[in-house]
C-alpha cells in the first residue's frame, strides 16, 4: 500500500538523517579557544510563578556575575518537559547544571545523563527524589512550619479568642516538599493544645484557597486561625474572611508561605498576619556558587551528609518587617 | 473513491489532486521541511544527541496517538487516556519493582487493556456519549489511583527496565523504534484487515454501516481497547523514561494525543485518516519544543508560539477547502454558461 | 396504565437533575447540621453561580455543535486586562472592559473556526494556549493585586435583597439566554445549527454569522466568570481558572444538555453547577480526605448520566415498540 511505503521512506530519512548528525562531530563540546566560557544551565520548575520567577533572577545574575554563559529552560509543570528540556540543556554542553525539578522522582534519567558527561548536578528546593546529585539547597520547610504554627498561637491569643480550633490549607500532597509544611506545622499547633478542624487540598489554586476558606467558616464558624501552604491560597483565604465581615489579621488569623509579593501586599494592608518567607533569589545565588566550587573539584561542606542537603533557614515575615521586602520588590 | 474523470467525462480541477496529496502528506512534508531548516539555522539541532532527544521526546504521545487514530477514525475519542497512562504506568513501576521487567510490562499492558474494557462497556453498552463517559472516567481512573498510591510516587530503575525508555539501538531511541513498530501495525490492522475497514465504514457512517450488517456495537467497545492496549505500551515507556510513575503524571497528556492526530490529517468527525500523518505530526511537536529551547525563546512566547503554530497548521486545511469550493463553483459555473 | 408510566418517563428525563439535587441536599443535611446554615447555603449558591455563568454560555456553544476549550485562558486573560483598567477609568468602566475582551477572544475564536475551517475542539485549544501565553507575557508572569479599590469587590460580595452578586448575575444571564434561545430568530438558528448544519444553510440560515455570535457569548460568560473569580481573590494572573472549560463543559453535560447538539438546557446547567457546588461543599464539610475527592465526583458523573442514558435508552426502545 502506497501510504505504508511512505512510512518506510520516512523511516529510512529519519535514520539517515540521525547517521548522518552523529558522523559531524559536535562543535559545541569542542574548545573554540584556549579560555572557553564556563556554560551553567538551569531548568526551572515553571517561570509562572513568583518563587521561581526570584529564584531564575538569582540564578541568572550570579551567573552572569561569575562571567558564566547562562541558559535557562522551564520545565513548564510537567515532567517529560523537564525530561527533555534538561536534555536540551545538556546536549548544548552546560558544564553544570541547576535544576529546580517539577518531579523529583524523575531526576534518574536528568542525574544519569549529567553524570556520564561529568556535569555537577546542584538541584534547587524542591527535593532529590534520591537520585545521585551533587548537592540540594533545601529551605527548611519542617522549621517552617512550626514557625508558623507558633507565631499562629501567639496571634490567636491576642485576638482574645479562646476557641482551640484551626484551618490548615494544603498544597497537593504530591508536592511532597511543601506537603511538609502543613505536616509539620499541624503536628506543631496540636503540641499547642489546638483542634486541626479542617485539613484540605487547595491544589495550588488561589480560588480554591477562597471557597474552601469559605466553606470551613460554615462547617466551623468558631474556627481561630489559619495556615496556607502557600501565600496565594492565604490570601484567597484572608479574602473569604474579609467577604464574611471579618479580619485576617485581628478576628481569624491567617498564616501564609513564601512572601509572595500579593501577600507582601496583603500583610502591609493588614488583611493577612503573616507569612514564612523563602529566600528563592539567595537560594539562586548559592546553586551557582555551589555550582562553581564542585566545577573546580572542590569538596563540599553539607548540613546533611547523607542526604547531601544544605539548609536555608526561613523567616517570619510580619507586618513590622514588611516593609524591607517590599522595598526591594 | 477517485476516479480520472468526472461523470461528465471532463478532467476533475487540479486542486483535487493536491488536496489529497496534502490530506496524506502534508504533515511529513511540513516535518521534513522543519528539519531541514532546523539543521541549517538552529545551533545544536543537527547533532546526535539532539535528535535522540526530538524523536524520544515524541514516542510517548505517539503511540498513544496510534490507538488514538483508530479511535477517531471510528467516530469517537477517548479522554481518559491521560490518567489511564498514569495508572498503567504505576502499575508497571510498582510490579517491576517487586517482580522483574516482564512482570512491569505485563501490568501495564492490562491497566491499559482494563480501562479499555470499561470504557467500551460504557459506551456500547450502556450508551453514554464517548465524550462524557471517557471524560467521567477520566476522573474515576485518576482518583483510583490518588486512591491506592496515596498520591505518593513510585520508582523502579532496573538497567533493562528503563532501557526501554532511554535505550538507544542502532543510533535510534528505543521508545522510537517502539513507536514506530506501534504505527506500522496500527496501519497494517486499518488497511489490510476487516476491523480496519469497519473502522472506516463505523467512522463514515455509523447506520449505514449498521444496515451493511458492521456489528457496531461490539466495534465500538473493541475500539477502547485498541486505545487501552497502546496506551498502556506508551505508560511503560514513559515510566522507563522517567524511571518512575506518580498520579496526575503529563498533565494534559490527552488532549496533546488529541492534537497529534488531528495535526496529523485524521478528521475529528471520523472516516478518514492514517497513521503517517499521526507520526509526522507527534515529531513536529517535539520538534517544536526543542527548537524553542535551543532558541532560547521566552518561556511565556513558547506557549504563545505552540498555540499559533497548531492553529496555522489546522487552517491551511481550511484555506484549501475554500479555495477548492470557489473553484468548483467557478467550474459550475462555465459548465452551466457554456 | 402504559401512558402513565411513559409520562413518568419523561418527566424522569426533565427532571433527573433536580430530583438529583433535591436527595443530596437532604443527604447532606442529614449528615452535617451546617449544610443547612443560611451562610453555607449562600456559599454554595455562590460557587455554583460562578461556574454555572460559563457554563450558560458553554450551553450554547455545545447546542450549536462545538466546544470551547479556552474559557480558562479567556477568564484570566479579562481578569488582568479589568484589573489593568481599574486604576485609570474607574471599577464599571474595567469590568466592561474585561466582558470586551471576552467577547473580542470569542470573536477570533468563532473566526478561526468559520473562516478558517477549523474545528472547534482543536482551534480553541490553540487559541487557549496563545492566550495564556499571552496574558504571561502582558503580566510578566506575575501577580496583579488590586489595592485601595473596593468597589471592585461588588462582583463577588455584593448582595441585592440579601442574594449574592454572582447568584444575580448568573439567573440573569440565565433568563437573557433564555429568552435569546426562544423568542428570537438567532436563539432558533444556533439550535438549528446544532441539529444539522447543512440542513441550516440549505435553509438560508447565516450559519457562520450565527457560530461568531455564540463564541462570542461565550467569551462574555467566560471573562464574567473569570472577573468573578478575580474579586473574590482580589487578584488577576495567568494562572486563575485553569481547568475552567472542563468543569462548564461537566455542568453543561450533568445538566442534560446533548452533546449532539440541537438542544438547549439552560436551567439543566444552572442545577448541574448547583449539584457539584453541592458535591464539593459536602465534601469540604464532612473534611473528606482529599486523596478521596476526585474520585467521588467521576463516580458521580458515570452514574448521573448512567442513569440518564439508560432511562432514554429503555424510553427508545419503548417508543420504537409503540410505534
């Protein structure tokens, strides 16, 4: 049949074509002069995002600092993107690579394919997936979680309200990372004496974070406080509040994560308490200082050996020190 | 189908021959073109490694898009190959992990195979439209599998497991070989078997098909299978890939199947259609991401281009189709005046 | 005594949805005493309001023959552009704008697909990632938040006699739809477009003018919905109301309207978002762990319209025995 000798002539063209690119040999591996520009890429979970919009910012520009070339690819949220993307970045011959992995899980094929190349491989939050990287910067999102879980019951006994009973908003229990947050954060405040009424999935989705709010002020009207995975759900959050005649700051609490700039917002206009704030951009800056001590062979000095994690601690961010981060927004 | 001439004895208008030439290989002459001018202007294109990574990259959703074709030949489609490829996939890794690479592939064939059953029995049997009962399935298969994993993820490495999916043999990627030993068969079963032309006749027109005796039920729940058993092939792969497997994997998997069948030629409404254009369009995809990156376009024009770059290649369809139907109705006309 | 039951079935296929709603609201008020609070009830409404006003205009679309996949990239990308307006000409003069720009994207969307052929299912996939990609790059990626204009906030917590903004604007353009579909010549030509498009053209109805018209009412009801979602939040990004289309296309279907077009259920959706607002508050309420949510709504779903197709089936074959 006509269309099935196509296929075969495709094929044939498909296998030239590849026989052919592997007899040229790869110009970029090869050294153009005898001082080469190191080459650093990073694969970025998805630019859609305000965290990993700082943590590319960070990255870049102590890259560029450093008199680094610099390629960025984004993974866009889903796995076979980070895959292959990292892929692009490797076969361009990066002589490192960052990578703040959609799916931890599936780093094997990203670490094998650096490693046969002798490429670091420095991985940026999110977590390892117990692959063999070189090194984790990994904010402490445990300790996070019971900061809030602390600052929360201090909040709670200055509105006065005596009921025991808190919200807790979780991000998808996939993102195993930030899972732990609220995990830690609802072990802390149970330690305090409090009800966990209400633990439920926002998936990320700030107008998830609005009506489940929402919903937990029915189910719980007495409801004291509030912790979000993250600060677009806080805010959706504080939002429901707000819609309900109350306050996030004064009547219900709420707690949120990252110090977003919407929440940095929300906190000086006094409709959210407080947030934990990450650092992505210094996160960045180290990724590519750790970067340049494992290209030069240096050994490196973990927090966790085992699991070669280095920790960046996290702060409270209130509307007292609001305004220092919002300055340099 | 095509005669030489027309019932009048007058030769048929040129665009006809074009326009069927196109309909078959537009999509692969739009490929070749692409790679061609990839090679000359993008750095890094034309290397190796590069174009492993282009046609590994594209196996996955190509062989779904195999079964996917067959499928909409026949008049329907199926949305719940994305969570189906999730579960087979985690059910390939888990049992590889406890049992061996034989074991992982065989449990992902069946997860495929099972869903399959499922929606064919829902939609032959118990008639609800392909659409919403693919689609409620698609949230029942995605929340069995929130179910029993936990939503935890699953990994299994073994060298001759994920071999599958990042294995090379003879300069090809393996999942490539695979996709397109996939396509063959799948173009063998509609050209050269009586499924294949019932699929046909099912797509063209189902009562027709129905008086000229094509059972089309049992056709119809047939077809879900033949979508389950080649998405299960491409959750294998995709979990030798990654070397693992977690709910809610490719998100969005189905309707990029989707996309590569329609890019490919295969009409939505059915009857027509092929598997050469499904391979062309699914390595023009990712062929698409690839040089974006290489180009280190802007992650936010990305989506912008992949968009434009699916609505251009739908419309040229469109374009020939009218251009077509003014000049047959130019012909009417001079028939009639002369 | 035949008669009697096949008026029963009938009314079984008018009225599943309802009678659907009505047992799982007792259900539900059984199982937590909060359902029944007046500030749940409102909730509820409220969400339902929300989805049901893309789904009216997705009832449309799907009578007509087609889909539109973009109302999610529709809604965010009005949201910005309303929020973008606000500080410099005023709250009605951006929410105006956003339904503009709805109604510009449904516009494109409807062109694409008379002019240029394509099919409604793949060019509004097109077109949803060039919109996301460019409210992406018109945001830069990031968040827009709106301080310092409260009035803005009317869309989600306003209220008119104690009813919830969103509820009022969603049984408004409800009735506006509704009286389009049957008192005008357009509301009958989408249907007969939906029935058999060339028997309408054959019967000289303008069937690509006719298709623009309702995409572009579908992009209305989609930036409505997204400029909703962005009071309630009181912030507009590229990333709010992603899944959107499938959860109208899910109301729309759970409503009764065919997918085969040709027929229009606008109450139908109304009491379909009604029925997974209400889905959703019981699970919320009775804190149903999440890994169990989604799969309750699918179970639903299959057996929603299970019912409803067996019920059309056996009614068929009835009808075909009377005759």
């Amino acid at each position: 049949m006509a269309r099935k000798n196509w296929l075969f002539v495709l094929m044939a063209a498909l296998i030239a074509a590849t026989l052919v690119a592997g007899c040229t040999a790869p110009p970029a591996q090869q050294a153009q002069q005898p001082a080469k520009k190191k080459k650093i890429g990073f694969s970025v979970f998805d630019m859609q995002y305000g965290f990993f919009q700082d943590m590319e910012k960070g990255t870049k520009e102590a890259a560029q600092a450093a008199g680094y070339d610099y390629v960025l690819v984004d993974e866009k949220s889903s796995e076979s993107t980070m895959v292959s993307a990292t892929q692009d970045l490797i076969n361009q011959g990066i002589d490192a690579l960052i990578i703040s992995p959609f799916s931890p899980p599936a780093m094997g094929p990203i670490v094998d394919a650096a490693k046969k190349k002798g490429i670091p491989v420095v991985v940026n939050d999110i977590g390892g997936g117990g692959t063999a990287y070189d090194v984790i910067v990994i904010s402490n999102n445990a300790e996070g979680g019971v900061m809030a879980a602390d600052h929360l019951d201090k909040l709670i006994k200055g509105t006065g309200n005596t009921s025991k009973k808190v919200a807790s908003i979780t991000c998808d229990p996939q993102h195993v990372y930030a899972w732990r947050r609220n995990v830690s954060f609802e072990k802390r405040i149970k330690e305090l004496g409090y009800e966990v009424v209400a633990s439920l999935n926002g998936k990320s989705q700030q107008e998830l974070g609005y009506s489940l709010m929402k919903d937990v002020l029915s189910a719980h009207p007495d409801v004291a406080g509030v912790f979000s995975c993250n600060d677009p759900m806080a805010v959706g959050a504080a939002q429901a509040i707000a819609d309900s005649g109350k306050s996030g700051v004064k009547d219900i609490p709420v707690v949120g994560f990252n110090a977003d700039e919407i929440a940095l917002k929300a906190i000086k206009e006094g409709s959210m308490a407080a947030t934990v704030q990450q650092v992505p951009y210094e996160m960045g800056k180290m990724t590519v200082d750790l970067a340049t001590k494992l290209m030069n062979g240096e050994k490196l000095k973990y927090d966790d050996d085992k699991e070669r994690e280095i920790w960046v601690p996290v702060k409270l961010i209130t509307p007292e020190n609001v305004d220092t981060l919002l300055k340099t927004q | 189908m095509t005669t030489a001439t027309d019932t009048a004895g007058q030769r048929r208008p040129r665009t006809r021959d074009w326009a069927l030439m196109w309909e078959k290989y537009g999509i692969s002459a739009v490929l070749v073109v692409s790679w061609i001018l990839a090679a000359l202007l993008v750095p890094n294109f034309a290397t190796l490694a590069n174009l492993q990574n282009v046609l590994r990259t594209a196996s996955f959703v190509g062989v779904a898009a195999v079964g996917m074709t067959i499928a909409i030949i026949s008049g329907t489609f199926d949305l719940s190959v994305g969570s189906t490829l999730a579960l087979a996939a985690i059910a390939a890794v888990w049992t590889g992990s406890q049992f061996g690479v034989i074991a992982s592939i065989l449990a992902g064939l069946i997860v495929g195979v099972a869903v399959g059953i499922i929606n064919g029995l829902l939609v032959a049997k118990v008639r609800i439209p392909a659409f919403i009962a693919t689609l409620g399935m698609m949230f029942v298969v995605s929340g069995f599998t929130l179910i029993v994993t936990g939503g935890n993820p699953f990994a299994y490495n073994a060298p001759s497991f994920i071999w599958m999916g990042n294995g090379d043999l003879l300069g090809l990627p393996v999942p490539f070989i695979i996709f397109l030993i996939c396509a063959l068969v799948g173009e063998g079963v509609l050209r050269r078997t009586v499924f294949g032309r019932q699929v046909f006749a099912i797509g063209s027109n189902a009562a027709a098909a129905k008086i000229a005796g094509v059972p089309v039920q049992r056709m119809t729940g047939l077809v879900f299978v033949v979508v389950g058993i080649f998405t299960g092939i491409a959750a294998i792969l995709v979990a030798a890939r990654l070397y693992s497997a977690r709910p809610g994997l490719e998100p969005g998997f189905e309707l990029r199947v989707i996309a590569a069948v329609v890019l490919g030629g295969t009409r939505l409404q059915g009857g027509r259609g092929g598997m050469l254009g499904t391979v062309a369009a699914a390595i023009l995809f990712a062929t698409l991401g690839n040089v974006l990156n290489l180009l280190h376009a802007d992650a936010f024009w990305q989506k912008v281009v992949e968009g434009l770059v699916l609505l251009v290649a739908l419309s040229i369809e469109g374009i020939r189709q009218r251009v077509e139907e003014r000049m047959s109705r130019q012909m009417h006309e001079v028939k009639e005046g002369g | 005594m035949a008669g009697a039951r096949e008026t029963a079935g009938r009314l079984w296929r008018s009225y599943s949805v309802a009678v659907v709603v009505l047992a799982l609201g007792i259900i539900l008020s059984l199982l937590t005493p909060s359902f029944l609070m007046a500030g749940n009830l409102m909730n509820v409404l409220t969400n339902a309001a929300v989805i049901a006003i893309v789904g009216l205009g997705m009832t449309l679309a799907i009578a007509s023959g087609n889909f539109d996949l973009s109302v999610g990239a529709t809604a965010a990308f009005s949201a910005c552009i309303a929020f973008t307006l606000v500080p410099v000409a005023g709250v009605p003069v951006a929410i105006i704008g956003g339904l503009i720009t709805g109604a510009i994207i449904g516009l494109i969307n409807g062109l694409i697909i008379t002019q240029l052929r394509v099919n409604a299912f793949i060019a509004t996939l097109g077109v949803q990632s060039v919109v996301r990609g460019l409210t992406l790059v018109y945001t830069n990626g990031r968040d827009m938040y709106l301080q310092g204009y409260p009035g803005y906030k009317v869309l989600s917590g306003g209220h008119i006699l104690g009813i919830p903004m969103p509820v009022i604007l969603a049984l408004g353009l409800a009735a506006i739809l509704g009286l389009m579909l049957n008192q005008t010549r357009f509301g009958r030509h989408i249907l007969a477009v939906g029935s058999n498009t060339k028997t309408a053209r054959l019967s000289g109805v303008a069937v690509d003018r006719v298709l623009i018209g309702v995409f572009a009412i579908v992009g209305v009801s989609a930036a409505m919905s997204g400029q909703i979602y962005s009071a309630q939040v009181v912030t507009a990004s590229a990333r709010i109301a992603v899944g959107l289309e499938l959860s109208a296309i899910a109301v729309v279907v759970v409503g009764g309207t065919p997918l085969s077009g040709g027929r229009a259920s606008l109450i139908g959706t109304l009491l379909g978002a009604l029925l997974i607002a209400m889905i959703n508050n019981g699970l919320n309420l009775l804190n149903v762990p999440v890994l169990y949510q989604q799969i309750t709504i699918g179970l639903l779903l299959l057996i929603t319209l299970a019912i409803g197709a067996e019920r059309k089936h056996q009614a068929l074959g009835r009808e075909r025995r009377a005759a």
